[in-house]
C-alpha cells in the first residue's frame, strides 16, 4: 500500500476527527509510525504536530474534502456527531460520511478505515456476539446516523469499526457517567457481573493505525474493534476504586430491576438506556480484527486506567 501512494516510507495519511478524544490518539500514533498527515478540522490547533498538515473545514466543505484527499494514499475517518438532533446527526454521520467517500473515490484513495460504533446494536443484553449476528437498532438519533454512514465506506470498499465503550486520557462519558451511577445506584449492579466491551484509547489507536498502513489479512467490512477479552463490570468499578476515583461499591447485589427503581428515584444526566450499557452485557466478540491485522491488543483496558487516572481525576473533580 505504502509504495502505490507517495514515498515507501512515508505515505500520506487524510485524517477526520484529529483533535477528539480517539483522533488525537491516532494522530499521536500516526506521527510515531513516520507518516504524513493531512488532517481536517474547522478550527486547526495553534501547537504544531511534526508531520501534521491541517485543512481548515468540515465535512459540509467539498473544496476542504478535495484538498484533504488529493494525493493521500489512505483515509482515516474519526470525525462523527455523537449528540444531537436527527438534522444535525445526518449531516454529519451520513451526508458527510457520503461527501468525504466521494471525495476520496475522486482521488484514488485506496484504503479506508471508518471509525463507528457498537451502540448501532441497541438496547441488548448482547453476551459475546459476532458482527451483524443480531439486527442493528440504534435507539439515538447519533447512532442511527452513524450506522448509514457505515454504508458509504462499506461502498467505498473501507473497514467499518464498532468498539464498545472506549476508555483513557480524554474520556469525558465512560468514567464521568459511572461517577455519577455509583453515587445514584450504590449496590452492586446485577452482582457486577455483566460483562462489558472496553478498549483503551491508545489500543484502539494502535488498531487503527495497523489497518491503515500495514500490510495484513484484514478484509474490508464491518469488525468489532474492542479488547479480545470482556471486562466484568465489578471489576471495572474495583479498579477505578483502587485508584481513588469512585468510591468502593459494597452493597449488596441487586437485580437489574430493582437497580432501574433505585435510579429512577435519583434523578440524574445518565439516562436508563446509558445505565444499561455499564451494568447489563453488551460484549461483542472482537479478537478476529487484531488477529487479522497482526497487532497485538495489549493487556487490556483495566492496566491503561492508572495512566489516565490524573486525567479522570481532573474531570471528576470539574464535574
């Protein structure tokens, strides 16, 4: 791939999404492999990223997705609208997945790795499922949006990844809404037994990165893309306890109903559909991606939190 596009070395790498959470990760990961980058953001960073080109735009801007594409050799596409109405969603997540396609099929791009999600499955319990082994029904307005968007890159002939939750330095959802959980539900959620699909950022990255550049078995499609292994989540909770981050969870387990009453009674942002993502399973089998694509996993998410615990520590602290 790295000799049909620029030099050997050095192909050049389109990015969407560089400055969120999982963007800024990759390009990170990106700059560390050698690479090219042309990024695209509506606001570029003043701090410089060695190797790093921005085009300043969106995915609304056809002259900004033709400057972003030219001559790249492949396209990484973050960028998505997570929050929002059905207007604002489509905009983003499926008419401006289909410009940034068409944009990249004009310029010859020949390998595209897509960045979705596994909350396109819905409401679960889903207890180790392959891919599409049961019917997607997104129950957001962003995760309707982001499974269409899926079907522009899988026209494409592009990798589609759906982790699950995605923890790390710069996760402003996944630890923040179990903070406030423990403090409206402080039992323990069905025994804390469900199991749950994590990775950490910066493993997700490195996935994201292999697929894009490396020479691998990966055919193009849909793939999960979290950790191999699932994580209980009463072991998720233990960690971030034995970090200081929340506060131990000793009561006693309580069944699923019951802990849906107790939420309810403690009105709060995370909603019953959220508390159901941390506190029911939803894991869905993940190892073949890694496999495919010759890049080790890493121990898993829980040995990344005490890297992001000052991290977590801030934000709990703001919140």
């Amino acid at each position: 791939m790295a000799t049909e596009h620029g030099t050997a070395a050095r192909p050049t790498v389109a990015l969407t999404g560089a400055t969120g959470f999982i963007g800024s990760g990759v390009l990170a990961a990106l700059a560390a492999r050698g690479v090219r980058v042309r990024a695209l953001a509506r606001k570029p960073p003043q701090d410089a990223v060695p190797g790093t080109a921005w085009v300043p735009g969106d995915l609304a801007d056809p002259a900004a997705l033709e400057a972003l594409c030219t001559g790249a050799g492949a396209l990484v596409h973050l960028a998505s609208r997570v929050a929002g109405g059905a207007e604002e969603c489509e905009a983003v997540n499926d008419r401006g997945t289909a410009a940034l396609m068409a944009a990249a099929g004009r310029a010859g791009v020949r390998r595209i790795v897509h960045l979705s999600t596994a909350a396109v499955y819905g409401e679960g319990p889903h207890a180790g499922i392959g891919v599409d082994e049961v019917t997607p029904a997104p129950l957001s307005e962003a995760s309707r949006t982001r499974l269409l968007g899926e079907r522009h890159t899988l026209a494409a002939g592009g990798y589609v990844l759906r982790p699950g939750l995605v923890t790390g330095t710069g996760d402003r959802w996944v630890v923040p809404a179990l903070a406030e959980l423990v403090r409206r539900v402080p039992v323990r959620w069905d025994g804390g037994e469900a199991r749950l699909s994590v990775v950490e950022r910066t493993d997700l990255a490195r996935l994201i990165t292999a697929l894009a550049l490396d020479d691998h078995a990966a055919r193009p499609g849909v793939h999960h893309a979290s950790h191999p292994d699932p994580v209980r989540a009463g072991d998720l909770l233990a960690a971030l306890a034995a970090l200081g981050l929340l506060p131990a969870l000793d009561g006693p387990a309580v069944p699923w109903e019951e802990c849906r009453r107790l939420l309810a009674a403690a009105p709060g942002r995370v909603s019953e559909r959220q508390f159901a993502l941390v506190a029911r399973d939803h894991w869905y089998r993940s190892e073949e991606i890694w496999r495919l694509a010759a890049c080790p996993p890493g121990p898993g998410p829980l040995a990344g939190l005490p890297e992001a615990a000052a991290w977590y520590r801030r934000v709990l602290g703001q919140a």
